[in-house]
C-alpha cells in the first residue's frame, strides 16, 4: 500500500487531558503553572475539549514515560473516568516515550506533545502553498524518528497542502526482506528532499524580490512578538489594510507587507511574521527558514509584547531568544507595549517601558501613541546618526560608495586588503553594516 502524506491529528471536539512537568533545578521561562496554561490555549485554539490537568515534580525524565509510573496509572484512571481520548505532554516526548504510554494507555487514545499540537495548528492555519510546504516539512521531520508499525501509511496530511503521494516507482514492490515500515521511511525522506527543493525555489524568489526592495532604498520593518502580542492589529492601525486577526494563538503565518509613510513623508515597508512562543519546535524554525528571513534582513525590528499579559516580560524574552537563534538581534529594535488600553494602571508601561531601549506604550485597536511610534520610527531611522568605525573589503565597494552617500565621513584609512571609515550612519543603515562594524 502506498505511503499517504501526513495528515493533521484532526483534534477537533475531541476530549483533552493535559500534563505539566517540572524539573527541580530547571530555570524556564514560564512557570510550570503558566506553561499549561499557555498548553491549554494552544489545545483550545486547536479545537479540543479540555476535561482536565496535572502536573508533577521530578528530579529527572523518566526514560521509559517521561513522568513517574504512579502518576501515568493516575492519568489512565481519570481519562477512562472522563472518557478523554487525547492526553497532551507539555514536553517533547521522544519515539521511546510516546511507545511505552501507547502500550500503556492503548490505541484509543492518542498521545501528543506540546511539539506535535503546534505543528498541528500551523497544518490548521498554513493559508499558502509556502505555508503548507513549510509545515508539512516540519511535520514529516518530527514524525520520522517516531515512526512505528502503529503509524504505517501515515494517515495524515498536512493542512492545506501537498496532496497524496501516491505509488512512487511501484512502492508495493519490496525488496527481500523490507517491511513497509522501511518502505514508508524512504518515502518520507525522499518527500522531505522534494519539499526542501520547493522551499529552496521559494527561498531564491525571496531573496530576488529582497534585492528589488533593497535597491529602492525603501527600509523594510519587520513585526515580531509572542503569537497573540496584537502584530497584525498593529500591521492594520498602520496601514489601513485588513489582515486577518483573532484571538487565537497563530492565526496567521505568511509574511504579509504593506508600504506606509511616516511623519517626515519617507516610505517605509512593514512585514508582519509568524509569531513567536517559548519552546517554539526548532524543524518548524528551520521549515520557516525562507519566512524568518524576512526579519533577519530587515533595516529595523518593531517588538510587539502585550503588557497585559501576566509574563509579558518572559514572552520578551522568548521572542529576543529566537532573534538570536536565527541571527537577527544585531538590529535596532523598537519595542511597542500594546494593549494599554485594557490596563488599569497606566503607570505600570512607563514603569516597563524603562527595562527597554527604544520604548514607546500604544493601542494597535484604538490607536493609542500610534502616532508616537511613527516619529520614534523616523528619527531612529533617518534623524538619529550612530558613530561607527566600520572596516570594508576592497570588494565591497557598494557599501563604500553607501556610507559616502548616506551617511558622514569623517575620517578613512586605507591598509592592504581593508578600508576603514570612520563615520556617522542612520539607523536605517545600521543593520547593513553591522558584520562589518569594528567600533560603535
């Protein structure tokens, strides 16, 4: 029988029991309080029923079920009692764990992990082939190591894309001795390779429409923030455009642009991207590869945090994390306290606005300060001049000829394979020149 493309778990209106684990000694993020519960927000946003939750303490992983066997016979109970079918772990469970808790659960219960109900909501909400590529790369690459006889042919698809594989080269035919076991892993390596050709294609279509936009000139802004942190309110206030917003976590992942004009009449292009959250599956970072590179060649990065949430200050922190693990946080950022329209304490953002550089407190819904962020916009990117001392190759005469054009030369040294300018640049320039700077 032909290997099928992955397919989403199809949660909807299923009956959910979550589980928490904490380690003693391990410093998160989040509470393990605040970690299920962001763990129920992601089930509720998946469409499951949640019927109830646990957490344990442990010194350690369990090898063989991540969790104490008392506690896993104490879940069994409470999930035949309330009839959940899906138990969701708040941890990546290895292809060991998720065996021996189907051995011990059975086949009518589905066993996921925070991981595995992520990219489910992506399959859920990927609206463009990219999207759908992207995800359906991602999914195979967490499957794959897990793979067992228990999930031959795949009964799943990822959302939106890709369609069935079908019979590859009369795939029914096995060699001596090959289990369709083996049969469906070469499939899937061999639809991660094709998918990877795809995006590759996608990636180079990027960077050529990347270099257009570079060679007008244009600053590109990029949004981040923790998924539901209001970006594509903000996008909207902005623009006057109508980008789809709700209030569910991921509600939309392409990359959307729009050009608007700040204060001093220069254009600028704003992109909305994915949205971050702590423990973010690193394949579905490396599967949106193409997407996040839009924020790593930006001349300037909006932060959106929602002050109202209760870890506001952690969510920061996990989406400053992940710029760092893509190579991103050498640009200037600006970080926007939304929502402040709901708090009750106005002094509270001044108060947070203080732990960041370049701050300034809005409301993306009713346009609060917006006006505000757009003159901090134009003065970090036009007005605000940074003393750099930069070192350029002789090969990079382009950059040479921009730091004449754009910027004050004060002062150049030529050495043998180097010239070093001695200079002020506007912000907007900053994040191009920053490999290359040797003082600031």
């Amino acid at each position: 029988m032909p290997l099928k493309t992955p397919e989403s778990t199809k949660l909807t209106n299923e009956r959910a029991f979550l589980v928490g684990i904490e380690l003693y000694g391990q410093n998160s993020l989040l509470s393990s309080e605040d970690s299920l519960s962001e763990l129920a927000l992601l089930a509720h946003t998946a469409g499951l029923d949640i019927v109830g939750q646990t957490s344990q303490k442990i010194n350690r992983y369990n090898p063989q079920t991540l969790i104490g066997q008392g506690k896993v016979e104490e879940i069994k109970i409470f999930a035949q009692e309330n009839q959940a079918n899906v138990i969701i772990f708040d941890e990546e469970l290895s292809p060991r764990h998720i065996k021996e808790l189907e051995n011990v659960f059975g086949q009518n219960i589905k066993i996921i992990d925070r991981t595995s109900l992520i990219l489910d909501i992506f399959a859920i909400h990927a609206a463009t082939r990219e999207g759908s590529l992207q995800v359906e790369l991602a999914q195979y690459e967490y499957r794959l190591p897990r793979l067992t006889r228990a999930w031959t042919h795949l009964a799943r698809q990822a959302g939106g894309g890709g369609g069935r594989l079908g019979s590859v080269g009369g795939v029914g035919l096995r060699g001596p001795g090959e289990t369709q076991l083996e049969v469906d892993r070469r499939e899937i390596r061999r639809r991660i390779s094709h998918i990877k050709d795809e995006l590759e294609k996608v990636r180079i279509h990027r960077n050529q429409y990347r270099t257009r936009r570079k060679k007008s000139n244009i600053p590109i802004i990029a949004l981040v923030g923790y998924t539901n942190a209001g970006k594509s309110t903000l996008l909207n206030k902005l623009s006057q455009s109508h980008v789809y917003v709700a209030n569910k976590l991921f509600a939309t992942l392409d990359p959307t642009t729009r050009r608007i004009e700040l204060p001093d009449g220069h254009p600028v292009l704003i992109t909305d991207t994915v949205g971050f959250i702590q423990k973010l599956p690193t394949m579905l970072i490396a599967a949106f590869r193409a997407t996040l590179e839009e924020i790593s060649e930006a001349d300037i990065i909006i932060h959106v945090v929602d002050i109202t949430h209760i870890n506001s200050k952690a969510q920061a922190r996990s989406v400053l994390d992940t710029l760092k693990e893509i190579h991103a946080n050498h640009i200037p950022i600006v970080t926007v306290l939304n929502k402040i329209d709901l708090l009750k304490d106005p002094e509270h953002a001044i108060h947070v606005m203080e732990s960041f550089t370049n701050s300034t407190a809005i409301s993306a819904k009713t346009g609060i300060g917006i006006d505000k962020l757009l003159n901090l916009l134009s003065q970090i990117l036009f007005d605000n001049f940074t003393s750099v001392k930069v070192s350029l190759g002789y090969k990079d005469g382009g950059l040479t000829n921009l730091f004449h054009a754009q910027g004050h030369v004060k002062m150049i040294e030529k050495t043998s394979d180097a010239i070093i300018i001695h200079g002020e640049l506007p912000g907007r320039l900053l994040a191009k020149f920053s490999p290359y700077i040797i003082e600031k």
